[in-house]
C-alpha cells in the first residue's frame, strides 16, 4: 500500500513538475525533488530514469550527492526575492507583514548561499 502511495505521490510530482516547465508560477525544481524522493521509496528504476534525464538529472544528482545549488539559480532566486519584496514594500503599507516578509527571504537568501555551488 505504501508503494502505491508513494508512486502516486511521484507521478503527481512529475506531472506539477511538467506543467512548471510552461507555467511560469509553479515552480519546477522542487516538484522534481518530490518525485525523486517518492519514487526511491516505492520505484528505483524511475527514481534512476529521474536522475539520469539528460535535463533534469545533473541538477538532481548535484542537490542528492552534494546538496549543490548552481551559482547562477542562486543570484536568480536572490534577485527575484529581492524584487518580490520591493514590489510588496510599495504596495503594502503594513510594516509588520513587510518585515516578516523580509525576514523570510533573508533565511531562504542565508539557505542558498550555505549550499555549495554546482
């Protein structure tokens, strides 16, 4: 029963994963993460087809093996949260959710930079 419930966690995954490839709000990666991680619990054999994707596989293998982020989806995220943020600090007037906002970011900001680059 856990296998198929895993399985479904990871097709469910690779499919929210597939339609962040075209949508640009929902986002891919960690879709993709997911389905690795549910597919190794119930598939290996498609928890290896994830990992050796000619796209998608070198991304995944460095975040599995090294927890390596590539330096360059480091700057973008950093770049984007600053961004988000700055469009929300001119359309917000509240400064309490403002500054939980930035706290936030700063801590995901602080997460990337620790990991090490692909």
């Amino acid at each position: 029963m856990k296998v198929i419930l895993y399985r479904g966690v990871g097709w469910a995954a690779v499919g929210l994963a597939t339609a962040g490839v075209v949508l640009p709000v929902l986002p891919t990666t960690p879709f993709l993460l997911v389905a690795a991680w549910a597919f190794a619990r119930s598939s290996p054999e498609l928890a290896e087809r994830l990992r050796n994707h000619p796209r998608f596989g070198p991304f995944l293998r460095d975040w599995q093996d090294r927890g390596a982020i590539p330096a360059k989806a480091k700057a973008t995220a950093i770049v984007l949260m600053a961004a988000s943020w700055g469009v929300l600090a001119l359309t917000l007037p509240n400064p309490w959710i403002l500054g939980g906002v930035a706290a936030t970011l700063c801590c995901v900001a602080i997460f990337l930079l620790t990991r090490p680059n692909a």
